[in-house]
C-alpha cells in the first residue's frame, strides 16, 4: 500500500527552511529596492521678461467742415494691441502733424495756427487688451481758427493731418 501524504499533516524540516530562506530573501531585496542616498546641493537658472510691441491709437471719430465760427468737433478713438498681453495706457496726446493743401488751395498759407487744437493730453489711466478697436480715449477738440484779419482761402479744402501719441 502506498502511504499518502496528509495535507494537513506538519511540513517537513526542508519545506520550512525553504520557506524561511525566500521570506528572508525577499526581507533584503525589499529592503534594497527601497534604500536611497540623499544629497544636497545648489543651481542656479534664469527667466526671461518680454517686452512690448507698439501699441496704436486709432482715430474714430470724423472731423468734417471745419470753416470760420464752426465749433470745436470732439477727437475720440481706441487701440489696436497686436502685443503678447495687455499694455497700460496712461495718455494719449493729440498733436497737428501737418497740413495737405487741396490741389485747388488758394495762393496764401495755411499752417496749424489756422487750427485750434484743445484739451490735447487726453487722460486713459486704464489696461488696453490685446486686439483690434480695444479700450478708448477721447476729450480733444479741433476747431478751424478764425482769424478775422487774415484771408484764410488756403485752407479750403486742405486736410489737417492729426498725429496721437501713447504716454
């Protein structure tokens, strides 16, 4: 009869120190897997800050017939931002650039004092987003000059060319 071997039955001497022997082994490879050095040290990096593209005023109101004793006609417009990001405005001052002549003008001069320009340092004080038609400015006023013992006729027709600039 061929003896069968209870499962319930104590282990054999070999099983157990072979048991013990993997649980030890696996104890120090655990052990190792989780073992680390530390270190100090130092480093050092930059960061860079951008800069700013120009930011333009845009005139939007139309300054039309202006002529002796008309009144003063308000300058009003907003900015196109094509920066990274939105840019602080403080003001926007409005300034004569020059005088095209009609090509009809009368013999004479017509010059900026044929025109009053008013309240050129218009007041912002305010981000400007990025994009086209952003934010607004307003509060100058032009105005034709009319000087009663001057012949003015060089100035029919002529365009007063306005120039803004960002403060």
């Amino acid at each position: 009869m061929s003896a069968v071997q209870n499962e319930n039955a104590p282990k054999s001497g070999r099983t157990k120190k072979i048991l013990w022997l993997t649980a030890g082994l696996m104890l120090v490879g655990g052990g190792v897997a989780i073992a680390y050095w530390t270190v100090g040290g130092s480093g050092t990096g930059t960061a860079a800050t951008g800069t700013t593209s120009n930011i333009l005023p845009v005139q939007t109101s139309t300054v039309t017939d202006m002529h002796p004793g008309d009144t003063a006609q308000t300058l009003t417009g907003n900015f196109t931002n094509g920066d990274e990001g939105p840019v602080y405005v403080g003001t926007v001052t409005a300034s004569i650039d020059s005088i095209t002549l009609a090509a009809s003008a009368a013999p004479g001069t017509c010059d900026a004092t044929d025109y009053i320009l008013a309240n050129a340092v218009m007041n912002v004080d305010a981000e400007v987003p990025v994009g086209f038609r952003q934010g607004a400015w307003s509060g100058a006023t032009i105005k034709f000059n009319d000087k009663p013992t001057t012949n003015q006729d060089a100035c029919k027709g002529a365009i007063v060319n306005l120039a803004y600039t960002i403060g």
